[in-house]
C-alpha cells in the first residue's frame, strides 16, 4: 500500500460488519450472494449484493477473506448488520456456519489519496481495501480504534456523497432497495456474477440478462438552488415519473439520484416537483 504525504481522510462507522466462519461458510455464502467468492483466492474483496427469491436487493457488502479459508469478513457502507445476519441466518439449515455481528467494534477510515494493488491487506489490527465511494485512489481502512493521521486534510459526509452521486453509485438500501432490482440501479457490472453458478435470485436475474432492460433505472439529476427534500415526487408535465432517491448540495445547487420510469421519460425534458410545475432537475443521465 502507498500512502501519500497528506490524504485526505474521513473516519466512518460501518452499518455492518459481520464474522461468518465454519467448515461450509465459502460453500453457503457462494450460494448467497449474487457475485463469485472465488475471486477472493486471488486476495481481492468482492462486493456483492444479497436478495430475496424475487431479486430484489435487501443489502449490499464487501465480502473479504478472514484469518484462515474458514473465515469471512462483511461489511457494509449503508446496509445494517442486522439485516444481513437475519437475511443469512434464514437460510443456515444444515450448514455448519456461524454469523457473528461485530459492527459497534469496528471503525473506519476512508483514505483519498492512497493507493493499493487490489488486494485487501492487514494493516495495523486492521484491513485495508479498494472503497467504492466515485473517488480515485481511495481505501477503506479498518480496524477496532480510529486510524489517526496527524494534519490530514479531513472530508466531510458531504464530500463524500457529492463523490457517490457523480460516479453514480447508489446507497444500498436507500438509492435501490427492497422494492428495486440491481439492474434497476446499474449495479449488474459491479455487483453479479452471470457465470458462478446458483444463488437466491439468480434466475430472475438471468432472466433479465436476458430481456436486456429493466423498466426503471436510477439515473443522475441536477438542479439549482436548494435541494428538494430525498424521495420527493418527479414530474414530466402532468406525468409521474419516479422520485428523487439521493440528493446533495453543490457549487452550482444541487445533484441527485432519482429512480425514473423509462416508458414514458423524455430525455430533454427537465423535472418538477409537481404535476405541470416549473422545471426545477434535468436530466444528466444513467451511472
């Protein structure tokens, strides 16, 4: 790992960070989440999603690799702990797994400025992986006290999620949720698998490979002066056409993530916030 002489930082708390252990633990989460564990042989993290049997996304995490090849670390940005334990844990029936959630033990630190090969490293009683925030040259640093970096510039949340609204990465479970597919949220580059074989949702998800488009899609929008309040209500003319997701303040007003309705959208048109309304978001595309 190369750190620069002053990266910029922000310390975070994970929404979840579980232990998953036992001799069946690589074989049961395989058959879980939706991208290939097989990846981490070659040291890397894998960031994945978990469904339900319809493939809607109840939570997302990076998955790496423990102590020994009969230990799993997960954690997770957004996603609570809890969820994901009860979300595993419903499906442990004769498999000899444990779940264990440590979430309050662990702090993180995002480091803007660094730079690592790939691979999750140990680091000081901790971890350090590729984050997934729209930054360049960014990890994740983990470990059970706050990493402390004497005169580093800090980052703000806001920083960091004007960073995650321009490179059009959403929040889970906020941006796409139990009421959205991946694809809904351009997710099935990062975050599946088409080849690893069976997990929960996997044939819905290989049926929409197949159509080749979803009828929603979270697509980035911007707008001047103050930012209406998340899920508000989009407008084209007098029509519904989704809700606004994700939204931060800018230089220029503000930016966005809003979960649109594809049928009937019109892509030089710009957004209200009510039926026939004054435009206040336009359009700026898909992630």
């Amino acid at each position: 790992m190369t750190i620069s002489d002053s990266p910029r930082i922000h310390a975070w708390r994970p929404a979840a960070f579980l232990r998953v252990g036992g001799p069946d633990a690589f074989t049961f989460l395989q058959g879980q989440l939706t991208n290939d564990l097989g990846r981490l042989k070659s040291g890397s993290p894998v960031y994945g999603l978990w469904l339900n049997q319809k493939a809607r996304v109840l939570a997302d995490s990076f998955v790496l690799q423990g102590s020994g090849p009969e230990e799993f670390l997960v954690c997770s940005y957004f996603s609570p702990g809890a969820a994901i334990r009860e979300r595993l844990e419903s499906y442990i029936i004769a498999d000899d797994v444990s779940v264990a959630d440590e979430t309050t033990e662990w702090f993180g630190t995002a480091l803007v400025g660094a730079e690592l090969t790939g691979k999750a490293q140990a680091a000081a009683d901790g971890l350090v992986f590729p984050g997934r925030r729209g930054l360049d040259n960014q990890l994740e640093w983990m470990a059970r006290r706050p990493l402390e970096i004497a005169g580093a510039p800090v980052l703000t949340a806001e920083d960091l999620e004007r960073a995650r609204i321009r490179g059009g990465i959403p929040a889970i479970p906020m941006d796409i949720g139990p009421g959205e597919l991946p694809n809904e949220g351009a997710l099935e580059a990062d975050a599946i698998s088409y080849t690893k074989g069976c997990y929960l949702g996997q044939e819905v998800i290989a049926r929409l490979k197949a159509m080749g488009q979803v009828r929603r899609r979270l697509e980035r929008v911007s707008g001047a002066g103050e930012p209406p309040p998340r899920l508000a209500k989009l407008y084209q003319h007098s029509r519904p056409v989704g809700e606004l997701r994700s939204v931060a303040s800018d230089s220029a007003g503000f930016i966005g993530l809003a979960l649109l309705t594809l049928l009937h959208l019109q892509r030089d048109a710009a957004l209200s916030l009510v039926p026939d309304g004054p435009p206040v978001l336009k359009l700026e595309g898909a992630p």
